[in-house]
C-alpha cells in the first residue's frame, strides 16, 4: 500500500530549508508511520535533492511527523533556478512511499 492511503503531507519552506509534515489519518497508524518512515529513509529518498541534512520531529498528540530537510531548495526561493522552487510537491514525493 502506498503511504498516501493512511497519511497526508503539507510542505512549507524557509530559505534553503524544506519542510515536510507527514500526518496519519488515523492515530491508530501512527507507530506504523513512524517506525517505517525515518528520517535516514527519508534522506535517501531526497539525496539527489537535498545537500545538508534530514530531521526528524515527532507529534505523537497530533499524529505527525515533521522532517526539517536542509540545503534542500537550490539556495531558496530568491536563488534556485528549480520549478518548484517553494518545493511543494516534496510531500508527494513522500506519499508515494511504498508501507509494508
């Protein structure tokens, strides 16, 4: 099953920083998401994206994940020559993860 049939993604930036919450639809997912859903899984997801790191927040009341990914936005939005230079469809890329 993919992961975007028991979560949901919102994405913002900050300067070179991408940020990407990982929300389960049901609390009842939660520690199924986030033992399957690392931030080392979600680095080498990313690694031909992102340059500096990927960390990892956990919302256990809100059933969420957030993942802080660094150097990630070609510099941000005033300097990367990228098409998605906001990075917002970074979530979806996440939702298409495969979950046992």
């Amino acid at each position: 099953m993919k992961l975007r049939e028991i979560a949901h993604s919102r994405t913002g930036d900050k300067g070179d920083l991408s940020c990407i919450s990982l929300i389960v639809y049901n609390l009842a997912d939660y520690e199924l998401v986030k033992n399957f859903v690392t931030a080392e899984r979600v680095a080498e997801l990313y690694s031909s994206l992102t340059k500096g790191t990927v960390t990892r927040y956990e919302l256990p009341q809100l059933g969420a994940l957030n993942f802080v990914l660094t150097s990630a936005l070609g510099g941000g939005v005033t300097r990367s020559l990228a098409l998605d230079s906001h990075g917002k469809c970074l979530g979806s890329v996440l939702l298409d993860l495969d979950v046992p």
